[in-house]
C-alpha cells in the first residue's frame, strides 16, 4: 500500500512537498526538473522493490533449500553402498599389502616395501587387522592370516612395548578368538604372548615397565621421562587380561589388572584427574600435567569400558569421578563459534583449578572422549531407551550432551581445514575475540596419520543416537581419505598412507604424504567407518565393548574367585 502512495500519480502529476517528505530535501538539488527526478525516483523505488523481493526469495529459498538438499541428500545416499566402499578399500589396500609386505609389522606404501620392528615379525598388521576382515566377511584374506598367525613366534630376544602389544596383538588375538566361534590358535596364541609379556608386571608397586623383553620376561623402565610410565599405558591392558583370565580361568591376569586400579587410586587425587607419568617403583604419579591426549586418554576410557566388561561399580565411581573433573577443569569454549573443547592442566589442577589456567590445545586424540561420554551415559542402549531406564538422570544428560558437543567439534576439526578436509594431530582452540578461526594448526602439527578417533566417536554417536548427520559426516571424511591419502602404482594396486601436512599441497598440486600405513587404518579407522554405516547392529553395544584398538571383545560376568577391589577412601 505505502509503495502505492509514493509511487502513483503524485509524482506524476504535481509533485508537493507533502508527497515527497524522504526524497526531496536532500537527495535531489532544488534546480532539477521534475521529469528527471520522477525517473530518478522511480528507478530508486524500483531498486528498492527488487531488493526486497530479491531478499524475499533468497530467505525462502535459503530455508526450503536447507530442508530439500537434506532430503536428497538422504535419498541419494546409500549407505549399504557407501559401507561396500570402504570394504572394497579394506580389501584394496590389504591386497596391496599382501603382495609387498606380507607379514611384516611396519608398511611403506609409496616405496612398496615392509619391514619389521624386531629380528622377527610380531605381526603386527596381521593380527591388529584380522577381525577387521572377520567383521567385513572376507574368509579368504582370514584364512591366509590365520595360517600367518599360526607359527607366529613370541618367544625371542626382543625388548616390546607392553601397551602397544597387549593392545593391538593381545587384543586382536582375543577378539579373533571370539568372533571366529573359539578357534583355539588364536587363544593359544595369546596364552603365549601372555606369558612372554608377564614380567612387565614385576614391579615393586604392581604397576607395569613401559616394556618387556619377550625372551627373558625382564621389565625395562622406560628410556626417558626418568623411567616412569605413562598413565594411559598401565591403565589400558585391563580389559584384554580380564577377559583372558576368564577365557582361561587363570586368576593371575585377573590380579595384574585389578592391583594396577588400586595403586592408582590411592594416589588420591583431586576430582578424578591424573597426572600423564606415573611411578613404577612407588605408584605415586610423577609430574602435574594432565590432559586427555597422548599418555593420558585411554585411562578414562578404560575406567567405563571395565565398568561396562564387567559391571564392578567401583569403575563406575572412578569414571564419575573423571568425568566430573573434566567437566569443572578442562572444557572450553573457542571463539568465534563456542566449539566445545577439551584443554590442558600443564600445572595440574591448581588452587581449585579454574579456567585460567587451562591451555587451550587438543590432540585429535582425545576425540575418542565423545563417544566415551556417548556410550558411558547410556550403557549401550540407543538414547530414548537409556532415556526411559530408572538411572537415567540429569548427570547422564550432561555427560550425553558434553559428548555430543565434542562430536561437533572434531567434525569440524576435519571440516574447516580448507586444503584436504582432514584432521591434523593437534589443534590450539582460539579465544582471541579478534580472530576469525575457532582454532590453528601448529606447523609441526601438520600431519595425520590415518588415526581413528573421530569416526570412533561418529560411529558411536549413530549408532546411540540414530541421527542421520554422523554418517554425512563420516561420509565426507572418508571421501576425504580416498581423495587425498591413497596411493595407486603403476599396476594399479592401492593403498592408503599418512599425510606430513593436511594444510597444503606439493607444487604440482599432490598431496603431502608420509610413507607409512598404520596397522590402526586397518583395525580402527576402516572398521569403524564400516560399522558406521552398518544397518544390522553388528558388534552390538550392549554385549560388546571395544578395547582402546577397536577389538571388540565380549561382556561378562565375573567368575567366583575373580575379586573386585574396595577403594580405601
Ligand atoms: C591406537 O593405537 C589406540 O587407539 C590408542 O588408544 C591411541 N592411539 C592409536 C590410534 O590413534
């Protein structure tokens, strides 16, 4: 209506001062003739209108568009052919392997070329992968690693890194053994790994040396950090003996891994939080830094995941405990957009703690928190159910809703990096309001080495929450993955290796690779995506728990004569 009161016959006719209150006086020198300005005016009004119609259509647009391309999106993906993808990568890339390194424990994809750590092979790739295979149904590629497996030899002179071995090999022997339907090579093959790694346990305090030699059953401190442990490492071998003492009913592996949480809680400290070194000698914990990366993570998930193995509630408590820690010491906020982050204490936790003293850096690593959170909340059970159950309360909300937060966050720890859309190592969150990035890559933090947290967490979200966004998300970075890290030879042949930089290419435009494939590419990240975008529940939550390496192994109560521990506090 307006429009038309401005816009008819005033101005043709005679214009008055009345009809023309906002265009006259200023904008329009008192000596132009009325005829220019009429056009003048109506070109302006005319402008005036496309933009506003322009600006209509644009906002309609924009939120109908938002919703139609979520809906296409959704039907044109389909996710049994997106899972076959990445088996038909799997395989690739382990046929490749096959053919150039058969048997080694280490792959060097660009050069064709393996080799192995030891004077013997451990294994390494072939028993961290073979479940990964069993999963993905490929009975050929399990049977040439199982015949590999079978004469594999534990027993020589050779100094191993106990958490590394019981993890990957420990842990993929015994779920090999499970899923297999109790193939006894692969259970007796842990029992004699087992029994090479034993001495380990030798200690003063009970808690393990960082490594063993496998001959002569000695522990051996660690070489640096003035022979301490690392947290993560004596923390994480709990779920791997428990269910082996089990499997074999010797309580020996029962008593190592329980006397390992009692030392560690009597150190008593504050808010659940612990140190990254720990003593071997004493068990007292040594230095102040804590932090959810490296040397720290994986003992927060292994006090839920004994919990959830077994139900001994005193887990329960310690994890409660964590988590609280985390939640009042350790979370952040980035700027611009409020991405939720979890920093570290580099002086522990301080006069109360505060956020003050938080730094603001994350190691993709600690990605693996969310989908503890996620499955720690509810036990296993898809949300509106865990919802529904008596224990459901507040707390479990909160944890639920950090580890969601978290989610997001690591997504576009992938996402906002311009180049390859893949994660570096580490990132610094930024809390300078004058920047326009939520965080920025150190240049020695450049790479990625085909790690697996994010999907881990991506695959645990979907599978609680049923949302559809987490496989979008997995989706892109396994595009991501196939576009910037695989690497094809002259035959054809394929493979997947690490990246020395994510934020930039080579000047020919190639990108910046690293002549390595982790053994995890193979029992963790592929696994994982696969099982992402799995519609039959495979692995399911409420039975299994997955070791720190993406074993999954099952649950189970507690035989007589395996005892839990009471805190003494
Ligand atoms: C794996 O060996 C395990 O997931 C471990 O807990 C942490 N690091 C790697 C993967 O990043």
């Amino acid at each position: 209506m307006s429009f038309n009161i401005t816009h008819g016959n005033t101005y043709k006719d005679k214009p008055t001062g009345r009809s023309l209150p906002l265009y006259y006086s200023r904008h329009f020198a008192p000596t132009t003739n009325f005829k220019t300005k009429n056009k003048k005016r109506i070109m302006l009004l005319k402008g005036f209108l496309l933009s506003v119609v322009l600006y209509l259509i644009y906002y309609f647009a924009s939120h109908t568009l938002n919703n139609l391309q979520f809906t296409l999106f959704n039907n044109e993906v389909d996710w049994k052919d997106v899972q076959l993808k990445v088996r038909q990568a799997m395989l690739d890339s382990w046929h490749t392997y096959e053919k150039h390194g058969w048997g080694t424990d280490v792959y060097h994809p660009l050069l064709e070329t393996g080799e192995n750590m030891g004077p013997k092979p451990l294994g390494w790739m072939i028993v961290d992968s073979i479940d990964t295979l069993m999963i993905m149904d490929c009975p050929e590629e399990v049977e040439r690693a199982r015949l590999w497996i079978k004469d594999v030899d534990y027993k020589f002179n050779y100094e191993v890194n106990n958490f590394e071995t019981t993890i990957r090999m420990l842990g993929g022997l015994l779920s090999a053994y499970h899923l297999s339907n109790e193939d006894e090579v692969y259970l007796n093959k842990a029992i004699e790994l087992a029994s090479s790694l034993a001495g380990a346990y030798d200690s003063p305090s009970g808690l393990p040396y960082a490594s063993v030699n496998l001959q002569t059953g000695k522990g051996i401190k660690n070489h640096v950090d003035n022979g301490a442990s690392s947290t993560a490492e004596v923390a994480t071998l709990q779920l791997e003996l428990k269910y082996l003492a089990k499997l074999t009913g010797d309580v020996q592996w029962w008593d190592k891994a329980q006397k390992i949480m009692q030392v560690l809680d009597s150190n008593n400290v504050v808010d659940g939080l612990v140190p990254i070194y720990v003593n071997v000698d004493t068990g007292k914990y040594q230095g102040k830094l804590i932090r959810l990366g490296s040397r720290g993570d994986s003992y927060y998930e292994y006090l839920i995941k004994q919990y959830l193995q077994t139900g001994e509630s005193v887990y329960y408590e310690m994890y409660r405990e964590s988590v609280e820690g985390v939640r009042k010491h350790l979370v952040g906020k980035s700027k611009p957009s409020g991405l939720t982050f979890i920093g570290e204490l580099e002086r522990g936790v301080i006069n109360g703690g505060g956020l003050s003293a938080l730094s603001n850096k994350m190691d993709h690593l600690v990605c693996f928190y969310g989908g503890t959170l996620a499955v720690g909340a509810t036990k296993g059970l898809v949300l509106e159910e865990a919802r529904k159950q008596p224990w459901w309360d507040a707390e479990r909300e909160a944890h639920f809703k950090l580890g969601e937060e978290l989610t997001y966050t690591c997504y576009k720890m992938y996402h906002d990096v311009d180049a390859t859309g893949l994660s570096p190592e580490i990132v610094v969150f930024n809390n300078d309001p004058e920047k326009d990035t939520d965080f920025y890559i150190k240049r020695l933090d450049r790479h990625n080495l085909q790690r697996p947290e994010t999907v881990e967490l991506l695959f645990y979200l979907y599978r609680i929450t049923g949302d559809e966004k987490y496989r979008q998300w997995g989706y892109e970075i396994f595009n991501n993955f196939m576009k910037y890290t695989k690497v094809v030879n002259d035959k054809g042949e394929v493979s997947f290796t690490s990246l020395n930089d994510v934020t930039s290419f080579n000047q020919d435009g190639s990108p910046k690779m690293r002549d390595n494939t982790e053994s995890f590419w193979f029992a963790e990240t592929l696994k994982y995506l696969y099982l992402l975008f799995d519609d039959a529940d495979t692995i399911d939550l409420r039975e299994y728990v997955f070791n720190t390496e993406a074993h999954p192994l099952p649950v189970f109560k507690p035989d007589e004569g395996f005892k839990t521990w009471s805190r003494a506090k």
